[in-house]
C-alpha cells in the first residue's frame, strides 16, 4: 500500500491500509488514521493529524511551520477531520502558541492550491474553493462555503451556512445562514438554498429572514437590532445563533445591503 518510492521516516504512526503514492514525504510526528490516500509529491509533516477515509492530493502540504515570525518552534499540530478531501497543492500551517493547533473538521472539502495558516478553526462540512487564502486564528463555521479566489483576513469569524462569493476579501465578521458578495463585502439575502438542502423548515428560514430584516433593514444599530429580536421573534437555535454572533464580534459584522 505504500510506494517504495515514498519517503517514510519509521516513528510515523500509519494505519495499515493506508495507501500512499510516489515521491510523497511524511514526517516521525505524524498520525494517519484509516482508509486514508495520500497522493504523490505529497508532503506530511511534523504534527499531522489526518483522520480517517481522507483523500490528500498531489503536491498539498499539511502542518507546515506557521508563516508567523513569532513561532518559536514549539510544538503544535494541525488537525483534519474523518471523510476530508484536501486536494492538488493545498497548504495547511499548524498551530502557534496561541491555540497550539489548527484544525479542519469532518466532511470538508478544500479545492486546488487553497491556504489555511496557523490556528485556523473550519468545522465540519466545509467547502474552500480553489485559491482561497485564509489568514490566521481564522474561524468558519459548520457548512460553510467560501468560493475561490476569495481572501479572509486574520481574526475573521464565519458564521455557520454561510454562502461568500468568488473573489470576495472577507475583512469583517459574516453572520451565520447568509449569502454575501458585492465590493465591500455585504449582507446579499439569506442563504435558503442551502438550508432548504440541510432541512430546515419553512418556519426556522421565515425566523431567520425575520432577523435579518430587523438588522440589516430596519435602520436601526445592532444593539437596538437584538433588543428588537428578542422582543419580536421566538426563541430559538438558529435566533440565539445570530444574536450571539453579534454580540461576540470583535471586528464588527459585514454591512447591509445599500
């Protein structure tokens, strides 16, 4: 299963149906679960973690050093979850010291040539299109898609099901179940094609619409946009998200539509 033609150093720990193609490098400190493919010119190396039936394409680079001139050489991993794809020339940094780890959940896919740096945080079921860079200490929620060649800047939180354009630069925070696009970034519409897809129901999309109405519509400040959520809409999983989404921000969310 592995190619003589691969470079294995001895103390990485490979599960035995692990398949990995010529020319690939992986590195003592790294643990490959399961059902795992690793493509050639791959390189593994110190603090992988990869999770099992994950698919690792020509040329991708996983737990690179931190392109961060504090790092210090300490010791930190990168993390990928079960069933991720992680395709042709994709760079993925391990941790600092700030988080010491820079996980990819469960179920992601991350396209051709794709960056995560150090301390990122990507939940499950994610899509990064081709070229998307992601800064550091970035977080992006569970089912969110970011289209390629988009940027997001360091600190940037994503809300889970979010939708973002190609070619967007994502400065600011991005609310959970939205789509976004436009120069500056900004709030397009809800993202009801894909809640519809992952079953939400006519009456948890109508809340969220309700919402977003009253932050981005009704020209008042956020503050007074939560006060009036809670007032007028039920509680509930996806209104608690959002309100908390806002409340915790620290660089501010994306503006409304103009």
């Amino acid at each position: 299963m592995i190619s003589p033609l691969a470079h294995i150093h001895p103390d990485a720990q490979i599960a035995d149906d692990v398949v990995v193609e010529p020319f690939t490098t992986i590195a003592a400190d790294v643990v490959i679960e399961q059902g795992c493919w690793v493509g050639p010119n791959a390189n593994i190396l110190d603090g992988a973690r990869i999770g099992k039936n994950c698919r690792i394409y020509a040329g991708a680079q996983i737990a690179c050093l931190p392109q961060d001139l504090k790092f210090d050489g300490e010791k930190t991993i990168a993390k990928i979850g079960e069933n991720t794809e992680i395709r042709e020339f994709v760079t993925i940094s391990r941790g600092t010291s700030q988080r010491q780890k820079t996980t990819i959940g469960g179920n992601c896919l991350i396209m051709a040539y794709a960056h995560v740096a150090h301390d990122c945080d990507i939940e499950d079921h994610c899509i990064l299109g081709n070229a998307v860079q992601v800064a550091g200490h970035v977080h992006i929620g569970e089912y969110a898609i970011i289209s390629g060649t988009s940027a997001v800047h360091q600190f940037v939180k994503v809300g889970p099901h979010v939708m973002i354009s190609g070619g967007s630069l994502v400065r600011k925070d991005v609310p959970p179940y939205i789509k976004a696009a436009r120069d500056p970034l900004s709030f397009t519409g809800i993202n009801s094609v894909g809640l519809k897809r992952r079953g939400f129901s006519a009456e948890q999309i109508h809340d969220i619409q309700e919402a977003f109405r009253i932050l981005y519509q009704s020209g008042i400040n956020n503050t007074l946009a939560i006060d009036t959520m809670i007032a007028e809409i039920a509680p509930s999983v996806e209104r608690d998200a959002i309100i908390r989404f806002v409340k915790e921000s620290e660089r501010g969310i994306i503006r409304g539509p103009e």
